[in-house]
C-alpha cells in the first residue's frame, strides 16, 4: 500500500511539471543568453543604450536567478533547461574574471590607478596609502591646487619623480622624461580643462610610455538614457595620441568613465592589449558595481588587477601587476 502511495505521488510531481509551458520564459533566457554575448546587437542610438548594457553588462547574469524562481513556480522543464544558455554565455564571458589577480609575479612592475575626489577630506592619507602598495607608478586623477602639496609631501621619500598637468598628475620611483600633455579636451569646453599627460618612466626594463588621463564624465537619465557624446570625442582624441605614440610599450592608467566593454571606448581599446584577470569594480566607492578605473598597456601584460580598500575617494583605486 505504502508502494502504491508514494508511485502516485510522483505521478503527481511529474503531472504539475511540463515541457509545453514556459515558452515565454524560455525566450527570455534565449535573448539574455545572446545579449551576454553579443551586446553589440544592441543599437547605440538615442539614449545609447547599447552603451548603457555594455556598461553594465556582468549585472545582466542576476536575470538568472530570477528567471530560475519564475521557472520553477512555472514548473516549465523547457524554461529549466533553457536556463542553460545564459549560465553558459555568462560563464564564456565573465568566466576568467573570476580567478583573480593571483599571486604578484617576480618580474611584475606594479602600477596604482586612483581619482582621488576633488573634494577629498584627508589627501595625505589617501597618498599615504597608495605609497602603501609599493607601486612603482601611481596615476591620480581630480587632483586640486590644494592637494598637490599633501601628495608632493607624502610621496617625496619613494617617488622622487613627478609630473602634474591640470588636475591629474603621476608619482614615479624612476626618472620620467619627455613629459608633456595631452589634449583631450573636448569641443565646447574651456581652454583651462587639461586632464591628460604623457611621460616617459626610464625603468632598469627599459623606457615605456605612460599616459594618465581622465575622460569627461557621463549622465544617465530615465529619460535620456546615457549621455556620453564628449567622453566618446575625448576618448577618441586620447586613441589618436596613443596611436601616435612611438615608444613600443605603453601603459595608460586614468579615470576612463566607462568600462571596457562600452563601445564608446573603442577608440582607446582596440590600440590596447586585454588586460589580466579580475573585475576589481572600483565605483561608486560605497558599493562598487564598475571597474571605470582603467589599467591598459601595449606591448606588455596586465597579469592581474584588483581593486584596493576606500579612501575618502568615491572611487575605489585599482592595482595591477605589469609584465614588462
């Protein structure tokens, strides 16, 4: 009797389960899934949407969970199964994020990227704990008149060697020649906004040429979607320098306003090499959702990035290992 029971409670299980329902469902995991993987699909017309998904595009993986309780309460088989597609396209894109920086190498040459805010409370202590990190270069953006001095006196033991443009500026523990800036600066805006220079670090590997810029800022609207038309013409002014530039190895550290995947990007990435592992998500400092923090070098390798505790920045600074 007990056998007969418990056959006819499966029955029932199997009954409420089915594959005919959940078509709907069973889409929406289909066009996360290609969405994942090819967010170019997406136009970038007004609103620049698709600019919009690329920067945030790690985020669209929560539809999975969510998808999977509308599958279940569902009791769709076909919605389940098709939860597949998108574990599998986030897992081929994000996947070899999740190792890690790793280890520091022997051979690594260490750089720290960080906008500093300029309305930090306590610069010192945020250059303090840069120079903490043991970098060999550190990149600082929104860096103010008042805030130079704190820098320049917290730095001078280990990093003799400086150079400012505007409001960004590099601390270095070898020699930079050739410094001059870099203008990125956008039509329409005034002649006193520098935020771009280059120099050249002579390392015991050899010279490389280091650029530290800052892009303009964009906005994000319910009704305007993202807005982003002068860090896209500063982001393409930065590419014509960095294509120009002749030294074969080249580091750029800055305040890029976008992630890597963001298509308005591509004028500075597509001269650049993939940067290593780890997402080292760097804004808003109080609960970082993207890495808008860049790391990028040419002819040498980023074997790991990683973002480092809050200062009194609203951006967290980010740290890599170079492989020179």
């Amino acid at each position: 009797m007990a056998g007969k029971q418990g056959a006819k409670r499966r029955n029932a299980v199997a009954r409420g389960w089915n594959w005919g329902r959940g078509r709907v469902l069973a889409a929406l995991c289909l066009l996360v899934a290609v969405l994942l993987a090819l967010p170019g699909l997406v136009p970038d017309g007004p609103g620049r949407m698709g600019s919009l998904l690329e920067t945030f595009l790690p985020w669209l993986g929560l539809a999975v969970p969510v998808l999977l309780v509308a599958a279940l309460l569902r009791r769709s088989f076909l919605a389940v199964t098709a939860l597949l597609l998108p574990v599998v396209s986030w897992s081929a894109v994000f996947g070899p994020l999740l190792s890690g920086a790793g280890p520091t190498p022997d051979d690594a040459f260490t750089v720290v990227q960080h906008n500093i805010s300029d309305v930090n409370p306590d610069p010192a202590a945020t250059a303090h704990a840069l120079a903490g990190t043991g970098a060999e270069l550190i990149a600082v953006e929104e860096l103010t008149a008042p805030a130079v001095p704190a820098f320049e006196a917290a730095l001078a033991g280990d990093y003799p060697h400086h150079a400012t443009r505007g409001t960004v500026g590099l601390w270095s523990k070898h020699p930079l020649g050739a410094v001059r800036p870099v203008d990125i600066r956008p039509s329409g805006v005034g002649e006193g906004w520098d935020r771009g220079l280059r120099a050249t670090a002579r390392t015991p590997r050899g010279e490389v040429a280091v650029y530290v810029a800052h892009l303009p800022s964009v906005r994000i609207g319910p009704t305007t979607g993202l807005t982003s038309g002068r860090r896209d013409e500063s982001a393409a002014l930065l590419g014509e320098a960095l294509a120009a530039e002749p030294l074969e190895r080249v580091i750029l550290l800055g305040d890029l306003n976008s992630t890597l995947d963001d298509r308005g990007l591509e004028p500075v990435t597509e001269l650049m090499d993939e940067p290593g592992p780890g997402f080292a998500f760097s804004w808003p400092a109080a609960f970082p959702v993207a890495r808008i923090d860049q790391i990028l070098t040419r002819s040498a390798t980023v074997t790991g990035i990683r973002s480092l505790p809050a200062t009194g920045s609203d951006h967290l600074p980010v740290v890599a290992d170079v492989r020179l």
